[in-house]
C-alpha cells in the first residue's frame, strides 16, 4: 500500500513537472515578444524627450529646470491613466491589456514626434 503511493506520487510530479514546463514554454513565446517590443517603444518614448529638449529648450527660453517639470507632468498623466486601467484588467483580460497600451504608448509616442500638427 506504501509503495502504491509513493508510485502514485513519482507519477503524480512528473506530470506538473511537464505542465510546468510546457506552461512556461507557453507563456514566454507569448508574452517575452509583447514584453520586448513595450521596451522599446518605452526606450523611444524616453529618448525623445530628450531630443526635444535639445532644440526646445533654446527657442522657448526655458531652463533645463522648468522643462524638467513639465516632462515630469506629461508623465503623471501615464500614472493618472493606468489606474483605471488596472480595474478594468479584471474584465477585459491580460492580452487586451497589453494590446492596448502597447498601441496607445505607440501612438502617443508617435505623435509627441511630430509637434507641428
């Protein structure tokens, strides 16, 4: 009867093993390419406020401070934004989540790009 267990046991874990493995497998081919491709729209995003202080720094005559706070401002509305975001997480799932920041940062990001529309 002990040895009818412990067979049941050995059986019983190598098979979560092999879903675990196979899960993981799943989950990184699915979310490591969504995941890789937000950092790089974020590292865009971050790169370009810092092209548009070069040249708007020196025509509007702010100072390196004053232009601080107002990129510091832009990014309290991406918190302000998220927050509500993540309540509705619970309804819509991850993968319409992610979607959607990803083509909503994109097109934000796009669009600080071209500031004479």
């Amino acid at each position: 009867m002990e040895q009818d267990v412990r067979d049941l046991h050995a059986v019983s874990t190598e098979r979560d093993s092999a879903i675990a493995r196979a899960t993981l497998r799943a989950v990184s081919s699915r979310l490591i390419p969504c995941l890789f491709i937000l950092y790089v729209v974020s590292f865009l995003d971050r790169v370009n406020v810092g092209f548009a202080a070069l040249e708007m720094n020196s025509d509007l005559g702010l100072s390196p401070a004053v232009y601080g706070f107002g990129a510091g401002v832009f990014f309290i509305g991406y918190a302000l934004f998220e927050i509500p975001s993540n309540l509705i997480l619970a309804r819509t799932g991850a993968r319409i989540r992610i979607a959607r920041i990803m083509i909503t940062w994109g097109l934000i990001a796009e669009a600080r790009g071209h500031p004479h529309f």
